[in-house]
C-alpha cells in the first residue's frame, strides 16, 4: 500500500468525498463524482471552513443533513440550498442529459424530505432523477398509473415510512432493482423506522436492496456505483 | 355478582369456552358458540378426558394446537383432525346455509395452516368460511382476480407472514373491515413474525385490526363476536 | 386496473379519507365518509390549504393530531377544535340519532386524549358514542357499575396504557367485540405503550382485536368499516 | 469481616442455602431455612452428592428444576419429589400448624409447575400453603368467589404467564401484598413471559412487587422473608 | 358485587389512594392511609382542584412526579414541598414512634431523588423511614459499616441505577426482604434503568422483589401493605 | 390489470420464479430466468411434484434450503445437489461466457454455506460467479492479495457474521457496488447475526446496499436485476 | 473489614476517585490517582463545593460530562476546561516522559469528543496519550500510514461509532491491546451506539476489550490500572 | 503491504492463530504465541486435517468450543482434552515459572466452563493462571477470604452469569485490571447473559473491560496481549 497515488474519501462522518483513485487498478475511477460533507456533526465555522476551501479550489461539493440554523449561517454562501432535503450544493452543474436516470418513488408526503435528500445526492452524482411522490400501498390505484413509466426506469429508489410495504408492492410488479430507503416516520411500533426496515428486509420479493434509516444519500451513493460504474 | 346463572368459559389456558351468560343482561348470549380446548400445555390423558366429557354430554368441542403425538394418541376417538391446522372437532355440524361469510385470504402457502385454524375455528363457531390461498403482494396480480369476492365479504381475515405486505395492500382495496393474523413464518429480521405483525399495527390503511402472531382462533373469536353479536 | 371510477382515499400520512368506491363492485361505499387529515407531518400553510379547499367545496373533514400551535396558527378558520383529543373538524353534523353506538372505555385520565381522538373520528365517521372514563382495572368496582351499559354495546373501544388490563377484564365480561388501543401512557418497562399493547395482543380473552399505539382514529375506522358496511 | 462464624448460602447457582448468621448481629437468623440445590446445571453425580451428604448430616434439603431424566436417575435415594412442579425435598416435616399462611393463585392450569414450585418452597422453608388454580381474569367471576379467602391471606403469590393480567386485578381488590411471578407460557408477543413480567411492573395497582420469569422459588423465599423474619 | 360499601382507590393515574374496605371482610382496612395523586399527566388547575377538595375535606394528600413548574404554580397552598423527590404532602403528621422502620439505601447520589420519593410516600403511609446514602458497590467498605443497621431494619428499600449491583450484595448481606427500586440513572447500555432492573431480577440473593424503574411510590406502597397489614 | 398475458412469480414462500411480463410494457422482462422454489417448509411429496412438473415442461429449477433429509428424499432425481449451499438444480446449463461476472467474498469458511447460495443462485440466473473465500478483517493482508481482482469486479456480494466489518472494509476500497448479506454466524451479542446487519446498515461506506440474514438467494437476485435488466 | 485505613473511592455516580488502599494487602496502591467527579448529575452549587474542597486541599480533580451551563457557571474557578470533550481539572501537572504512553484512536471527526475524554482522563491518570485522528475503515489507506507507529504503542484505546470497524481492523493488525470505546454517533439502526458496541464485543479480532458507549473515562481507568500497576 | 514476511492469523471463524508479525515494525511479535482453531462450525474430517497438519508440522494447537462429539470422533489423536472445557491443545508444554500469573474468578460452578476455556487459553499462551471459584455476590463473605490473593494478582478475568455483580464487586476491591466475561447462566431476563453483559459494561467500577458473552477465549487473548506484549 506504500503508494497510494490518490484517494477516495466518500465517508459520512468527515465525509470528504473525492472518489480517487485506490492503487493503480481503479485509476479510471479517478473522475466524476465531487466531494460530500455530512453537516450532523459540525460546527458553523467547520462547515464554513469546508465550503470554503471548495469554492477556492473550484470543486463542487455536497452538504447534507443540514439544520435550519446551520442553512441560515451559511445564508451568505453561494450555496444552492434545499431546505426541506436540508441539503447544500455548491459549484454543480446538471447532470449531461444522456445521464442514467432513476426513479425516486416515496409512500407518503412525509418521506419527500429523504426522498429529495435522495434525489438531490444522485444528481450531484452525475444521475438523472423523476421523483414520483405519494404513492402509498393503501391506495395502490395511485400507484397503477405511474407502473409504465415504473417499468422504463433502470434502478428505483423506493421510500417509505410507517409499514413500508411499497417496497414489496413496487419490487413485485417491476423488473428494474429497488434500493429501499425506510423512513423514521412513524409512530407507535413503527417509530423510528424499524417497521419499513424489516419490511424491506424480510420481504420475499426479489430485488429488493436496502440501506439504513432515513439514508436517502446512501442510496444514491450506492445506484451511482450501479448505473455510473465504468 | 353473587347470581351468576352461567359462565362464558371462552379463554385460551384451560379454554372451556361455553359462551354462556353473564349477569342478566347478557342472556341472549347464553347460546351458540361451542367449547374449545388448547392442546399445547396438555397431556394426552388430559385431553381425552375432555373429549370423553363432551363425548357424553354431547357437547360440541373445538380443540386447537394439537401436535403430531397427541393426534395420533386420540386417533380412537370419534374427532374430525385436520392434521396441517391442527385442530379437532368433536359433533358439530356445518354453519347453516343462511349463516354470514368471511373470506380468509392467505400471503404465502406456508401461511396455510394458520389460516386453516381461523377458518376450522370461524366455522365451529357457526361462519361460513372461504380461503383464497397465495395471494401474497410479491406478485400483485395473483390477489387482483379475487377482488369482486373480497368486495363481497362482509370480513376479511389476512393472514401473512414475511413482511406482512398484504394486510395494507388488502384494507386499501376493499370496504370489508380487515383482521391481520401475522404469522411466524419468516427468518432473520422477520423470524418469529414481528415484522408481519409491525405491519399489521403500523399501517396507515384504514379499517385494520390484529391479533397475536398465528393465533387463528382469535381471529375467528373476533369475526364471530362481530358478525353473530345479537 | 383501467378505468378507476373512484377512489378511497383513507390514509394517515397525507390521508385524503374519500372513501369512495374501487372498482364496480364497490360502489356503494362511494357515500358517507367524509375526508381526514393527519396534521403531525404538515406545516401550517398545508393545512390551512386542505381546509380551505374543502371549505370551499363544502366537503367535510377531520383533521386528527393538531400540535397546539396548529390549532393556534388555523384559529381563524370555521373548525370545531378539541385540544386535548387535539381533532379539528370543519363541515360536519351529528350522526343521526339511529346510528349505531360504539362505547369507548378508558382505564385512566391520562388515556382520555387518545380516547377522544377515537370517539371524536367515530363520530364523524357516522357512530354515536358513548365515553366511560376512569375505569381501569386497579380498583375493579369502578368498571362493574358500568356492566349493563357495556353488554348492551355492539362495539367496544377500549383504551388503556400502563400495563393493559383493561382488555383482558372488558373482553371477558361482556359479549360484544373489542377493539383495543393501546395508549403511550407509561413509564419504566410500560413507556411508550409496549406493555399495554403486549397485554391487548397476548391475552387470551375472546375478541380482542388490536390497533397502533395511540391510534384513535384507527380504531374508530374499523369501529365503521365494522358498523357502518352496507 | 474477619470472623465469619456461619454462613447464609441461599444462592441459586450452586445453592446451599444455610441461611446461618453473618456476623454478630444475625445471629438470631441461625435457624430455620433448610438448604436448597438449582439442579439445571448439576451432573446426576454431583446431585447425588449433595443430596448424600445432606442425608448423612441429617440436614433438609431443597431440590428445585430437576429434569425428568434426573428424578428418574435420582429415584433410589428417599426423595419427596413433585414431578409438575420438578422439586424434591428430603427430611422435610410439614410447616407447623400456627406458621402463616401464604395464598398462591394461578391464572392457568399451565402456570400450575410454576406456582407449585413457589408452593414446595414455601412449605419447605416454614410457611402453610394454599393454591388457587386457574382464576384468569378473562372469567373474572371465576375470581370472585375465591375473593373472601384471599382477603384473609397476609400474602398472596400470584402466578400467571399471557399478558398477566391476574396481577392488577388481585392488587386492586385486596389488602394483602402480592409477589407477582410471571410465567414463560404464551406465544407470538407473550412468549417466554416478557408481556406478563411487564404487566407485574408496569401496573398502577399497588402493592405489587416482582420477581424474575418462572421464578417459583424467589417467590417463596421473598414470603419467608417477609412473614418469618423474627 | 352489588353492595361495595366502601372503596379502595390506590392507583397511580388518576390516583386517589383512599384505601377503604372493599366488600365486608376488608372492613378493617378503611382506616388509616390518606390520598395520592400522580402529578405528570396532570394540568395545574386539575392539581389545584384535588388539593383544594382534600383541603377543604381536610383529607391529607400525597403528591408524586411534580414538575417545577407544577411545583411553582402551586407554591400558594398549604403544601409541604420535596424539590428534589418532586413529592408535596397536605395536612400530613409523622408517622407515630412505634410505626415500623424501613431503611432506604441508595447506590449513588443521583438516586437520592427516586429514594426520597420512596421514604416520603412511606412516611406518608404510616411508616418510620431511616436513609442510608451512596453505599455503591463500587467501594464496599461504605456499605459495611452500615451493616449492623441494616440487619435490625424489618424491610429495606434498595435504590440504585447503573448495573445495580447493590441489590444482590444488600440481599446477600441480611435477612431482611429487599425491595428493589431500579432507577433511570446512567447511560449507554444502562440509560433508562434497562440493566439495574435485569440486575434486581435476574439475582439469585435470596428474597429480592422488584418495583418498576424510578417507582420508589410503589415501593413504599408494598412496603406499607407488608407492614401495616392489620 | 385485465389482461394479464404473463407472470412474473419470483416469490420465496412458495416461489415460482417464472420472470414474465406484467402488463404490456414489461414485456423484454419475459425471458431469461428459470423458476426457484424455497424447500424449508415444503413436504417431500410437494417437493417432488414441483421438480417432476419442471422436468416433464423441461423447465429449470433451483431449489434453496434444502434439509439432508429432504437432499435425501429427492436423491433419485436428475437434481444437481450443493449439500453444502442447501440448493439444487434442475436442467441448468452454464452462463455464457460473455455473461457478466460478480465477486462473491466470505469473511470465514462458515460463511461459505450462504455464499454459495449466491453464487449457485447467481450462476442460475445467468450470472457468472467467482468466489474469494476467509478473507475476513481480523487479518487484513488476506484481503490485500484480492484486491486487484475486486477492483475489476462489476458487483461484489460480500458475506459476513461476526461483527460484519468486510462490509465497510471492502467498500471502501473498490469501487464497484458491495451487496452485503449478514449471516447467522456468532455467538452472544453477535447471535443470530443482528450486529452484521447492523454493520452493513450503519456503515458510512459508500454504495453498500444490505440484503436479509442469510438470505443469498435475493443478493442474487438483486444481482442479476442489476446487470442482467435490458 | 474492620480497619479501612484508606479508601479507593473511583466510581463514576458521585465519583470521588481517591484510589488509596483498601485492607494493608493493597498499601502500595494509595499513591498516584488524583480525584474525578461525573457532572453530569449534580447542580452547579454540588460542583462547585467539591472543586472547592479540592482547592483548598491542594487535590488534584478531574471533572467529566460537564454542560455548556455548568462550564459556564464554573468559570470563575482556577479549572482546565476542554469544552469539547467537556471535561475540566484542577492542579495537574502533566505526566512524566518515562509514564508509558497510549494510542487513542478516532475513527471519525464526531467520535472526538469522547477521544479526548478518554485523552484528557488518562493524562490526569498518569499516562501519557498520543491521538490519531479520522482515520475510520470508509478509507483504510488513511490508517495505513499510522500503522508504524501503532505498532510500537504498549495500549490502544479506539474510538468508533457507526458500525465501529475500526475495532476488528486495528486489532488484526497490531499487536497490542485493544480498548475498544463505541459512540453514540450514528442514526438509524446505529443510533445510541448499539452496533458500534456489537462490533466491538462480536467481532473475533484478538485482544479487544470493550467499555460502555461513550464510556473515554472508563477506557481511560482501564489504561492506569494496565499500564501503572505497582 | 506488498511484502508481508509473516502472518498474524488470530482469528476465531477459521482461526489459525499463528501471531507472526505483520509488516517490518511488528517483527518482535513473531514468536510465540501458537494456533487455534474454533471447533464449532467444522467437520470433523476438517478438525483431523487441521490437527495432523500441525502434528506434522510438530506446532502447537489449541482446539475451543469442541461438542461432545467431536471430543468422540477425535479421541485417538494425541490431544489433550477438557471435556467441561470444550477445549483440546496438541504439543503444548507448561507454561514457564516465571510467566505472568493471572486470576480467574467465577461467580457459579455453572460459569466454570468458561473460566476454564479462558484458563486453559491463556495457559496455552504462555500465562499461568489461578482459578478460584464459586464466590458470587450473594453471599460476599466466600469472596472476603482471596481478597489477599486476589490483591496480588496483575489481572483477573472474572466470570460471571446471571445479574454479574461479581464484576462490579470484584473491581472495586483490588487495584488490578478486570476483564469481565459474561455467561450465558441464567433464566428469565437473564437469559442468554444479557443481564450479565450491562453489568459488565453499566458498572462505575473502575478498571472493568468487557468481552463477548461465554468469551473465555478472548478474555486469554486480551490478558496475554497485555501482559506478553514486548
């Protein structure tokens, strides 16, 4: 490992996401995808500092997790914020329009915020992105009139709090991948998500993926590696 | 409460269910529902005493969670088994013609015999039962052709183990009140049926009620105090 | 799927209650329920939308976990408001006087709020109610007074935190179906409801069905999916 | 700590319970309790062991869940054994007539081992037995009858496995404490005891203490404590 | 049950403690202990009324689980305030000379609040009270100097968060019954009191019994039933 | 949802993974992958049947979960049997060589059994499989000599019980996307293998996405969903 | 027991940590270890009395879990604050440069804090401490460089959260002991901890020892008591 | 890592133990330590490979978690066994006199198995070892009588099931790290040796270091990495 002529940092925690290189092998892995910042845990001045140096070096950058007041400190920055996916981009261009494009489908209107946090990482990523909101499995006739377009989409990053049973519902009747994304919405035995996540876990249909609790960025991160892998 | 005139003996233990009255006011309970008896924590001698006791009052019997031995042991005895639900019934007859229906549907086939606990239960109790079997919501299709029926039942009991999709997929597409059986059937994060039974509870689809994972016989309890109440 | 005449729309997240018909078949369930919204995930400006455009059509609704700044921000809209069921209704009448009554049993004054969000959604779903508070089972004669009232019930709510005797005791006096909700009400092993909703799912007692905990509004609309089928 | 003159092993790992006097000050505690061995996890040598040197000192012993297979391996030696209740006792004399009386109740016939393990202990260390089987509170009036005779108890051992709901009800209607020992029978949500060891703690009715899952023994001991101290 | 004479109203939710006689043969139990209220889920102005009813039928009264707010609205009655135990008391004398004595141990200084919630209650019902602090396993020699006292006390009361190691050594060390109060004290796997509570039943020291986490009311209930049983 | 022309039937319970086209616009879905049937709660008869049904149509199989007593009973069957991965197949021919090949990576040998589920699941499904075996992070030099061929890999299933720490290991270090299936192997804490999970779902490496405990069959088909979708 | 004449007062709830002698065996053990208080439940007034008594005693002190409130309250007093890893002392020198010297490891930026708990604590203990931070197993390489001087540390105590890899991974490739402290970073299934801890008890890496989550100061005694034994 | 001159294989899935060095800094860990393997998931053809290869190789073995079976089938090769051990070592001499002694301390005979695993572990890795047992909290004067030896020893790995108060207890009283090892003794909410394990982890004793529940093996590698480490 002596030589490690470039890095891949795509952490969450101090989350410099530069997706180098590692050893010689991965060299054309080297491009594309810029540098993340999981803002949780950071000071205003740390992420100050971060966004900064970006700007200077013209790298473009993603901030997650952002809080209200963190969004308002940093309200003089050149930043193009989502408050409802309390996300931040800096210096980022669309993605080119022959692009991979996923579908990001949420169960109800209060998975939107992970959904968009989802939908804003995959774009940052280089990925293309239709959001269908509010197809939840109780109505499952809101559901039918997107199946269509369901079936074109390469890769679906489904969202879903409470019981979650759109993860099955959606793997069952299309033939793309599903990377499920519980949510923490919920309350009683479904607080906190644990109920959408044994449901996309202990689920028998096929197809189904699954990342942790609210991570919308996680499974963007993982269809960029899907779709985007040279 | 000195006056107690009869007894409604219906529990799970020792489970001599007599439904009869209590207090006066109860009174027109006082027919009907026949007796059952849990197999699980009693011996065979236990159990054919009593069979034998209702053999010679000519007492109808319901008995529930027999095991492979104690179906053999009382294999003299003058019972009706069904060895995959197994329960036992002792001098009943069918429900009358004119008696109301519960559709009992079923996720997967290894939820059958649950189901065909709460569909031997329902009918000792003096429903009509019909099962529409595999119609889980990894292959929505299977459950759409028996929508007509389901809109006819006046309740439906699902019973699903895994992810326990079809309780909400079910309740939204019908008007007929839904009892969920979650079932044991399942591994890993669904092992035991907790997730299918947090499915049950934390779902958003109106009109869904649950009992215990695999207790059949509850859910038969339940339907059969809603539909024969006077 | 194709041609979907109408819609229920009954959900809790974004929860458009329409209640009307799926499919052919279902089209006598297109009248009397009127619309319900869950405010817990909305902002002020959503809600005061989805009031006002059912204002305007002259469409009924039930708006169901009102924080008390909701119902400070909307105090200017025609809503009838009960804070501590924390349920907002707009447009609505009595049920009718033959309508059938559902009798809702807390165990303690602490229970009182998720039982008047029940009563409160049963009542605009078409039931009459009946309250009996304070019942609970650690002084037993308080629930015996009541007997006679609750035989005559075709339904009973019970609401119940700490550790859920309630259920067990009402279930197994009386001969009409229960519907428990297991309350948050608690603390120690019995925080959060866990226990209580392990008392309403563990017991033997013939004909209780469960509902979330907390989950008023989920018992009144099985409560009238049970009722109210045509 | 230096002059230990006397012990009080009154353990359940290796269990000799000689409840002799720690220092000075306990002297008066020398006497009385006979020793007792937890069998589940003792070779049949090394009980034959214990159960010869106590035979040859003439000491009584307690033997508490031996196996099926050990009563069969230990039958030569001049036991009392309670194969329900999986006990043993050798040179044990009956409680004198004036020892207090303890009352054990049982919710089911299968929480029957537990509580005549809480019986045998209780005897074997000085205190009169009598057990109440079978009183669960979905037939409340099977209670009430009894209720008299438990008034007159100074203790009550209450046991019950499902959701425990005999605990509450007992504590409410009587003036007596109540040991509470939760049994491992039930299944689904109420398996290996969680729910009723829940209903013990979480209740509001007072006077209720608890000891661990299928504890019989803890029980006794806890009442011998209680109602033999000097 | 038609005739109840009196009642005994003892529970914590809406906690009037009035411990009368239920039917005839608890006559004698009329007397004696005054009235209890659980503060938590109550408002200030339903805090007021009950005080000032017990004020003007100059019933003594006990308070438990104030707030400091609560506290503070309150500050005008006539009340005997413990901040730290969150207790008040109305028109309460001490407990007479010859009343029983409990010793309440605590493992740390953060459980002095839930232990003197335990010795107010206890003086509240007629017990004498002795505390004993911060004799923690951590450091044995602090709780053996206090051994001599604790072997004269009748009954102890032992409070401790953390592991809750302090109740198999105290129950170890005497031959008093040991009721253990498991406090929300400590962090990591130890928050909310999870481990102190396994600690209290899963010991095999002889003649420990368990209360709810943080109880120390429930506590000083048992110990009063135990005690002052007639 | 009228006409159904095909089905897709890719479920686990009782698993007929026939992957036609739902509804016209799936219809390139139609090909391709041969049926599955989970063995763990079939009958040898039921068993029996379906493999016979498959080899009269000359459809191929895979069977999964196979016990030795069921590989025993099926013995005289054309089947291709792995004891070792529980699976079998019927009239399988090899992936062509110009099908994409994914990684699978075990942790230890006792991950091996659920690897090779994957990877006989994979190769069924027409994906070529190579497999790197105890490449676990306890030595980390055994996974060093890997790390060019990972690099090249498309997908790489990583398998792991344990702490599951290959999870974050691998996917920080390749660029390709990691399917992580936790298995059952551990002991304590680690039983069942709930910290796996946890470790594949917690982790902040990027693009890992988690399937159910032991579940190589839907990695698998997870797999082929990603590579093998038109 | 009789004569103490010196104390080990080292515990964590009211946490006087004098570390003298307890009987004569252990004399040579009442040198060395300055005082420590937990904060985190005591009033600014409680903390400020046992700083005081400290001063005018000349003790050294170290406090731990101090607010933001209570810093700011003691801010008049002569204390060595680290807000970050909120922790103060009072009158310490720094250790000697013969003391032996540990590694503290951090895998992420967030698990500083309790780093330098554990830093802070060890110093006042006596040892000195040497920190590596960020360097989590997301990027392996990032570890790499550091491994030469992990090598030649006598004690490494890593900091990790999430799903705390880091354990395994340095402990397979050092041969020193491993003190593993699991944080509450993380969210999801990895919240409080619990995974972080997992992997540090089920991972099979050799020579990991694990403390409470968040637990530096308890690392930190553990250290001492190695690495400064007489 | 190009050039890795030796191997530190230390694992327990296939578990090679051969603490060679790893890289050029860990040169001087390279002798010593011999190999172990995890018996409980391997064939006993693989455990006969594994042995004779080290026979033939002429090096030292050890064998943990060994069934009674596999003692069977491998009783003609040279090994020495420990039935209640479950371990088995091969050309394995004394440790030296002048090798680090530590103590093993149980709180049960039931927790001897593991004591013993951990003691014939660290024998095989070249420490002495004293075990001393059956001096659980419940009767702390057993202790009292090795608190001189005990104050001697350099480290103590204490065994403990059910509530583990001897680890608190025991860190308390000596000056010497503790590695505490939680059994899986005990019922109820003890079972499984979680109740053992927050006790270990929960504690304020200073000086306590935790490992996995039945662990005794990583207890012996924790205690030879300390006190071996060059």
């Amino acid at each position: 490992m002596a030589a490690l002529p470039a890095r891949q940092r795509f952490c969450c925690a101090n989350f410099l996401m530069e997706r180098h290189t590692i050893f010689d092998w991965s060299r054309k892995a080297r491009t594309g995808i810029p540098e993340a910042v999981f803002a949780e845990s950071k000071s205003d001045a740390q992420l100050r500092d971060i966004i900064q140096a970006h700007q200077e070096r013209k790298v473009p950058l993603l901030v997650t997790r952002l809080s209200g007041d963190q969004i308002e400190a940093l309200s003089d920055l050149p930043l193009n914020v989502d408050p409802l996916a309390r996300t931040a981009t800096l210096l980022k261009s669309a993605p080119p329009p022959q692009a991979p494009q996923i579908m990001v489908v949420t169960a109800g209107t209060s998975d939107l915020a992970v959904a968009r946090e989802a939908a804003n990482s995959a774009e940052f990523m280089g990925l293309r992105v239709r959001i269908i909101a509010d197809v939840g499995v109780a109505g499952l006739w809101r559901l039918e009139k997107h199946l269509p377009d369901l079936a074109r989409a390469r890769l679906i990053v489904a969202v879903a709090g409470m019981e979650g049973a759109l993860f099955p519902v959606v793997a069952g009747l299309v033939a793309a991948p599903v990377i499920a994304v519980p949510t923490s919405v919920g309350y009683g035995v479904a607080k906190d998500g644990s109920v959408a996540l044994g449901s996309a876990l202990g689920t028998c249909a096929p197809g189904v993926v699954c990342v942790n609790i609210d991570n919308g960025f996680g499974a963007a991160a993982a269809a960029a590696k899907i779709l985007l892998a040279p």
